[in-house]
C-alpha cells in the first residue's frame, strides 16, 4: 500500500445543496484524511485552466460554465492508494450509472446528472500532483502529526 494524496473538488451543485459534510464524512469514515481545505469561488479563467485537458469536448463549455456558479471546496485528501480511493468512493461520472453500480457512493448519493456531478477527484498520481499545486501551496498542506 502506497500513502498518497490526491485533490478532491465538491462542486456548486453539492456545495449549494448544503452536501459538504455528508462527502466530507465519506472520505474520513473510508479511511482518507484531509490535509488541506478552501472554500473558493473559481473564475472563468481559473475554471478554463484548469479543465483544460477536456479543451474542445462538447461538455467543455457547460463544465466551466457551472463549476463557476457558485463556491466550491477543494481539498487534498491523504491516505492508502487514496487516488483509486478517492474515485471509488465518488463512483461512476454519470450519477445514473453510479446508481446502478455504486448505490453508497457521493454520486449515486448526492448527484442528479453528468453536468453536476458533485465532485471531482484526480485520476492519476501524475494529475493529482499537479492539481494539488494548481491549489495549494506546500505551506498549505499540514501533515497530520496526530
Ligand atoms: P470525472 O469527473 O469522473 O473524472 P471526466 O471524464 O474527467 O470525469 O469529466 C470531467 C467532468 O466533465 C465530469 O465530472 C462531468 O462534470 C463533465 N462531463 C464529463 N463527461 C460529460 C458528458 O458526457 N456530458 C456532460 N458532462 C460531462
Ligand atoms: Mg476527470
């Protein structure tokens, strides 16, 4: 088992429907701890950047479009294979397949459609690395001591 960390985003949908405890009590009660959290509201520009690998899809417009309607909570999440983690407990991108086939997990719970879906989780360790510093900065990150 490999300790990592990963970034993890509630989007507006989850933040504005008052769903940030019940997902912040899914990562902990599976296991992940949480060394960096901020609430934000993310600019055009900021949403653009950093959506950028998904430049050109038809959901590209849409997706930046509804990440900045409204604050979001972005954390670095820390734990055992906490990438993979991370993505099992969110469940499937289209929250009426994550019903089906995740029924406990943050989408099948708390999202209604593809556009929004209620949380973003980095999909490699490469990728997490660098949307962990699109957010924070290393002083940001506090190890948990205890
Ligand atoms: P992920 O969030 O599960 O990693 P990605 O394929 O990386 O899914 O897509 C990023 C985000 O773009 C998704 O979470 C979702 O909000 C949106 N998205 C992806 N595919 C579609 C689609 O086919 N229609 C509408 N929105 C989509
Ligand atoms: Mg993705």
């Amino acid at each position: 088992m490999t300790v990592e960390r990963t970034l993890s985003i509630i989007k507006p949908d989850a933040v504005g429907n008052n769903h940030i405890g019940d997902i912040v009590s899914a990562f902990e009660k599976a296991g992940l701890k949480i060394v960096a959290c901020k609430m934000l509201h993310l600019s055009k520009q900021q949403a653009e950047e950093f959506y950028a690998v998904h430049k050109g899809r038809p959901f590209f417009t849409p997706l930046v479009d509804f990440m900045i309607t409204g604050p979001v909570m972005v954390m670095v999440l820390e734990g055992n294979n906490a990438i993979a983690e991370n993505r099992r407990i969110m469940g499937e991108t289209n929250p009426v397949q994550a019903k089906e086939k995740s029924p406990h997990s943050i989408r099948a719970k708390f999202a209604n459609t593809i556009d929004e879906n209620a949380v973003h989780g980095s999909d490699s360790p490469e990728t997490a690395q660098t949307e962990i510093a699109f957010f924070f900065k290393n002083g940001e990150i506090c190890p948990r001591t205890r």
